[in-house]
C-alpha cells in the first residue's frame, strides 16, 4: 500500500499527506495500523490533526 510508506516518511508533509489519504480506507483493517501510526505520530502534531480531520469529514 503505497499509502502505509508514504505514512513512514521523514517529511511530516508526507506523513501528512498519507493519514489524510488513509483516512478514507479507515473502514479496511490494512489501514488500521498505518492510521494509528499517524494519529500517534510522535515527530509531529500537524500529522495528527491533518489524520484526525480528515477522518471527521464527510
């Protein structure tokens, strides 16, 4: 899933970028664990209000 690596990027844009993409695929367990990597995300907050955000739209 070429979102998960995009997910383990070192540019939190990447991160970023990625839990947002996940986020529409919460529902599938391969996202799972990638979605919760990015929520906790310990490099950087942006990450996690980007994941959380855009799993609350729609």
């Amino acid at each position: 899933m070429a979102l998960g690596e995009l997910g383990r990027s070192h540019d939190y844009r990447d991160r970023a970028d990625a839990g947002h993409g996940l986020a529409g695929f919460a529902e599938m367990q391969e996202a799972l664990g990638p979605l919760l990597e990015l929520m906790l995300d310990p490099g950087d907050t942006f990450v996690t209000r980007v994941t959380a955000e855009a799993g609350t739209a729609g």
